[in-house]
C-alpha cells in the first residue's frame, strides 16, 4: 500500500477527532471472539 494513502488515512482520522476514535474503538470491540460469539449464541 502507498504511504500516501496512509499518511492521507492518519490525518483523516486525527481531523475527525474523538468521536471518529469513539467509533472505531466500539466497532474494534465488536470483531473481538468473544463477543461474536455472544452476539451468535443470542441470534441463534
């Protein structure tokens, strides 16, 4: 990958400021094993 792009990524990503941060840590939380895993065993 081009170290453009990710210098372009960075600097959305510290524009965008907290809630942006807030966003990805809870989406972070949600790929965890455990937590699939919770989420499977409620669906089912």
């Amino acid at each position: 990958m081009d170290f453009g792009i990710l210098l372009a990524l960075q600097e959305f990503r510290n524009g965008a400021g907290a809630f942006l941060a807030d966003f990805l840590s809870k989406m972070t939380f949600l790929g965890e094993l455990n937590t699939a895993i919770v989420i499977m065993a409620i669906s089912y």
